[in-house]
RNA sequence: UGGGGUGUCGCCAAGCGGCAAGGCAGCAGGUUUUGAUCCUGCCAUUCGCAGGUUCGAAUCCUGCCACCCCAGCCA
C-alpha cells in the first residue's frame, strides 16, 4: 500500500465507525435538517458533506428534513433553493424530501402523552412573565403557577390550543422538568406555543407549532437517525434532547454529537446578516457571486467537487477556529486548473499594429484546450495585423524585473509570434492609445535564434474576437471579522465588484454557454454568468491565477 | 464555584505516555511559449500558563488564564 495522505478520521466519524463495529448493527443514518429561512451557505456545505458524506460512506442514507416548524420565517422559495443546492453538490437524499411538518400528527399525541404521564403543562403566562419566572444565568427559575394543573386539567386546555380558543401567545405547552436547573434549556422548556399563521406545507390545519426543541430529536427517532449531527451552539440542548427521547414513546434513540461551525474570513455566514446583505440592497441576490452562499459561489465559478474538497480539508472538530480565504480559493484553483479549457480574453484591450504584417492576410492557429490534458483537444484562434493586448502587459519604461512588452522591446504572444514594438500613438492627454510592432515571422513555434525572449502575453485578433462583460469580485468584505464590528456593514467594501465593459475575448468564446467554466491565461478563471444573452456574454471572475508578479513588484 | 465548551506553527488540523503528521499561507530554488501549473528544499527543541507524577508528558494530575455558547413563545 502507498504512504499517500490519508485524511485522518475526525472525531464523529471515529464515532461513527465505533458504532458500527459495536452496538449498531443497522445502517447508519443521518440528516441533513435546514430550516427554509434563507439560502444556504459554506458552513451548510459543511454539515451537508459531513452528514452526506457520512452515510455515503458506511452505506446509509442521508435524510433531506426541513426544520419547519416556524411558519413565520419560512417560505416555499427556499425550500427549492435549499434542495437544488444539495444536488448541485452531488448529494442524493434517501428517499423523499422530509419535513418536520410530516411529523406534526405525532408530535401531538407525543405532547398528550407527556400531559398525561404529568410531564407537560400548558402555562398562560404571557412571554414577559415566562421570561421573569425563567431566572438569570446565576439565579434559579421558579415555579410558574400554571405548573400544578391535572393531567385532565392541561389534555383540555391543550386540546383548546388545538382548536383555536386561545390568542397567538396567550397559552404554551411546556415540559415540567425543573425550574432551578443550571441549564436553562430544562426550566420547563416551551414545547408547543399557538401562531395563527398559514404554513408553506401544512396551511391552515394548525394554528399551534412544535418548538425546535420538541420537533427535532423527535423527528430524528421517527426517521430512525443514528446520528444527528449539529454545531456547537445546541450542546446545550442534548440534555433537553435525551429527556424527551427518555419521556416518549419514540421508536429509536438517536443520539447527538456537535461539531463547530464553519468561521471563514472576510466574510459572514450567518443566515439572519446574508439576508440582511440581500434585503438592504448591499448585494444584488442570495445568488450574488460575492456571497458566500452555495447558489453565489456557483454563479461565481465555483465547483462542487472545489466545495467538497475544501470541506473534507478543514476537517471537522469541536474546537471554533476560522479558516483562511486562501485554503477555499486553493480548492477552486486546483480544481479548474485540471478541468477548465484555456481561452484568452483581453480584459483592458490596447490596440496594436503589427506593420510588417500583410494587410489581409488572416492566420488561423491551432492551440490546444489545456496544457497537460490532450483529450480537450484544440482551439482555433486567429492572428491578424491588428491586435489588442492588456494595457498591464506594456511599459513605456519598463520596472526591474518586467517580462512583458515595452518601447523598443519584444515579448512572445502566447501560441503565436514574437513581436517587438518600436512605437507608441497616445492621445492629447498624453495616454498610450495604440502600440506601433513588427512581428517576426520565424518565431512561430519556435525560439529566435541569437537572443532570449523572456515574456509571453495574451492577445486576441482586434477584429476577431469578442466583446465581453467581465466581472471581477474581490472580498465583500474590509474586516477579516465583519462579524465582530458593532455594525458589520460598515466594512463591507465598497471595491468588491468592478465591471469591465470592454474586455475582447477569443472568437471561440463566442458560443461559450451560460456556466461553462474557462482559464483566461495568465489572468484566472472565469464562468459565463447567467445574465449573458446572445450578444453580451458576461464572465464572472472566479479566482485569480497566482499571481508572483505582484510580489515581485511589491519589492520594488 | 450558574451551566456547557475550547485552547498544538500566521490559518486549518493530526497526535491520546515514548521523543511534534499533513494541508493552506510564506520563503528559497528548478522546469515552463500561462510571472500559472508542476517539482525540490526551508518553515513549532515545542504543544494557553504554572506546578506535580514519571526514566520519559502535547498526551496523566492539580491550580490558574484566555476565548466561545446559553436567560426567543428562533433554529
């Protein structure tokens, strides 16, 4: 066997093969459980790939469950964006989509039998008083006065719930555990509360909703989850999870293990601030290629493979860190650089005239899709007397170190000819506004004899090529933790899209279709946006390549 | 002494009593018609701190310190 790298088993999948070895004899189950509040983002790829990943691996199946047990923040839209989001990253569910809400039937009869075994009780008592009784951090809970009612007493007034007969607020069913428990989640924790609010699956069949507390485990056993993995914030609620499990005739005993959420920098992933970005106009959609949703990141260029990558490489543990830009931005590069065909795309076009090329003579070039992978096959591009270059390529007085074009200097013209430039043409201003060349015509495919040509520049034909929008995203953010400013957007960066209108893209690039993924030698990678239409086709910068040059520059 | 957690390289992360994996970033070279990719080398005598146990401690014990989560009829 080889020594290669082997991703070392984290702690819940150790867990998992343990269970597997020992006491579980079924398969393993998993969930995936997002509430329908807003479009999912890089943390849920996280629990997506662990949760999936997970069951994929022992051969058990991973549920899709929506949480949806408060009708007064979901919505049906994001139930579809969350599902097309799974499957773009390349998970299938088990089975049907699940909700929460299926479960609604029995999550009732479960609270009639905690009423009846005494271990539930429906308290009037209005939210600011439940908050008064509820005690402090430092200082018990007491008792509320509803607490002693009858089993017969609460089945009642729980049926009345039911029905209707009580105004959103004014009545809860709660678990009778104990007001004076350190953890707050056991001070008789509320189960049902009453929302007269029509439901994106069930309608108007309730006007009572289960609390998260009393649906979710609860769900878990009915579906027979072995393992119901969440993020740190809800270790607090295992105990409150074990106790409902314990009290209730559920028919499996899943057990929960939490993990820590994913913290990446110069940006936030937090459901309630990426809507905030999107509801106050800062981005142009959840799907805004600067967001760092997984419906953004795909519009951006991003691969699900990139995604699933990156996941299984900042592992999985218990202890909150917040990962580098650098380690996601790797994984795309790494990525595209296998499977992205390359294209040349001029993205600051300044014109050149080669004056010893023959007025019409046009050219057509073979140069191949990728460098190393033959079966891309090749391209066509055409070479032609007037060309554009990026304004970057060319110095009049060239730094230390230049290796691209300058007055009186030569540089190669990827997959074409050396060309060397003798002139330039500026404008009133004083601007650089065509580059005057001569081309030497022994240098195709081959080196000139007698000296060295450092440099090789990207270039398309002036009159064969295409105009293209290009866009270019750079951080959303200035703050490396947005998310610890009073006001996060306040460092939202203000630079974080630049449209260039008049990039010239290589003929070929003409029929590239909405999502199709390309390298722009020497620049980065690009996808074709879904704004693009017959005649404009827009590219979204995914990521830049590398880029050693700014460094060296940075030197001086 | 409210409860629950976490502290290993700039970042992520292995390790679980036998002498600090790996990845990202960075640095230095090599190859290169992408200043890309690729390749090579360098990059924690030290594991939050202080004691202790032990032949031996990041790993065990004790005490500190720092940070995170919890007082929604949100999830």
């Amino acid at each position: 066997m080889s020594q290669e790298a082997v991703t070392p088993a984290h702690f819940i999948r150790k867990i998992v093969t343990q269970d597997v070895e020992s006491k579980h004899t079924g398969k393993v189950i998993t969930r995936f459980p997002p509430e329908p509040n807003g479009f999912l983002h890089i943390g849920h790829a996280k629990s997506i790939c662990l949760n999936f990943g997970l069951a994929e691996e022992f051969g058990g199946d991973c549920h899709l469950r929506f949480d949806d047990t408060n009708p007064a923040k979901e919505e049906q839209a994001y139930v579809e964006s969350i599902k097309a989001d799974v499957e773009w990253l390349g998970f299938k569910w088990a089975g049907s989509v699940r909700y929460a809400s299926d479960y609604f039937d029995t999550l009732y009869d479960y609270a009639l039998h905690l009423i009846d075994n005494g271990n539930a009780y429906v308290c009037e008592l209005s939210a600011d008083e439940a908050r008064e009784y509820r005690g402090t951090l430092k200082e018990p809970g007491k008792n509320s006065p509803y607490r002693d009612r009858s089993p017969e007493e609460n089945r009642q007034l729980f049926e009345k719930m039911r029905a209707g007969e009580f105004e959103d607020g004014a009545a809860v069913l709660r678990a009778k555990i104990d007001m004076a428990a350190p953890n707050i989640n056991l001070r008789d924790p509320i189960l049902y509360r009453v929302r007269r609010l029509n439901h994106h699956q069930t309608g108007d069949t309730w006007c009572i909703y289960p609390t998260y507390d009393f649906t979710h485990g609860q769900s878990d056993a009915i579906e027979g989850v072995t393992h119901s993995l969440c993020t740190l914030e809800f270790e607090d609620h295992r105990p409150l999870y074990e106790w409902l499990i314990e009290h209730l005739p559920v028919p499996a005993q899943p057990r929960q293990y939490e993990f820590a959420r994913l913290n990446l920098n110069y940006t936030v992933t937090s459901k309630r601030k990426l809507k905030q970005l999107v509801d106050d106009g800062h981005v142009e959609g959840w799907d805004d290629p600067r967001m760092p949703t997984i419906s953004g990141m795909r519009r951006r260029g991003y691969t699900p493979l990139s995604l699933r990558n990156f996941c299984e490489r900042i592992g999985v543990t218990r202890s909150e860190g917040v990962v580098d830009m650098s380690m996601l931005e790797h994984a795309v590069r790494e990525d595209l650089d296998a499977t992205a065909p390359r294209a040349m795309c001029v993205l600051n076009p300044i014109r050149v005239v080669l004056e010893n090329y023959p007025e019409n003579d046009v050219q057509t070039l073979s140069l191949p899709r990728h460098p190393k992978d033959e079966s891309m096959g090749q391209r066509e591009v055409t070479m032609s007397r007037e060309l554009y270059i990026d304004r970057n390529d060319f110095e009049v007085e060239p730094p230390p170190k230049w290796k691209r074009l300058f007055l009186n200097g030569e540089v190669r013209l990827r997959g074409s000819y050396v060309i060397h430039c003798h002139d330039v043409v500026k404008d009133e201003a004083g601007n650089v506004v065509e580059l005057r060349c001569t081309y030497d015509e022994n240098t195709l495919g081959k080196n000139p004899e007698g000296r060295k040509v450092k440099g090789v520049i990207h270039w398309v034909s002036a009159a064969d090529s295409v105009e293209a929008e290009v866009r270019l995203y750079d951080r959303l953010f200035q703050e490396e933790n947005p998310a610890a400013q009073e006001d996060f957007t306040a460092s939202l960066n203000l630079e974080s899209l630049t449209v260039l209108r008049g990039a010239r893209a290589e003929a070929s690039l003409r029929r590239a279709n909405v999502g199709d993924r390309f390298q722009f030698e020497r620049e980065g990678y690009f996808a074709v946006d879904s704004s693009s239409s017959d005649d404009r086709v827009v590219f979204n910068r995914t990521v830049s390549l590398r880029d050693s040059w700014q460094k060296v520059k940075g030197k001086g």
